[in-house]
C-alpha cells in the first residue's frame, strides 16, 4: 500500500487539476481509499489535504 498526499490553499480547480493529472499519468494504479482533511497553520490560512491510497507502481517522473 502507498499513499500520495496533495494539499494546497490555492483555489479547489487548481488542486483538482493536479489530482487528475497525477490520475491520468498512474493509470496503472489501483486505489483503495481516498481522505480529505484539513489543516490550520496558525495564521488564518486553511490547506485542504487529500490522500490518495493505493497500490501498484507510480509512473516515475523521468518515465513521463
């Protein structure tokens, strides 16, 4: 099992378009469980934390 975690505190459609690229380029994966939190740094800024677990092997960046 692996875990790949995005966050932002960017606007949602630029955190959405980074999960589904990183989709398309790992389509050989197959995922188990997808998490969302939040996360507070303490000066009034609120980042959105995803998790995407699953299990196959990530496409390398080198690979693309």
């Amino acid at each position: 099992m692996r875990v790949k975690v995005f966050s932002n505190r960017r606007d949602t459609p630029e955190l959405e378009a980074e999960i589904n690229s990183w989709l398309t380029s790992n389509s050989n994966i197959q995922i188990s469980h997808v998490k969302q939190s939040y996360a507070y740094d303490g000066k009034r800024v609120f980042y959105t934390l995803i998790s995407i677990w699953y299990t196959g092997q990530q496409t390398k960046v080198a690979d693309l």
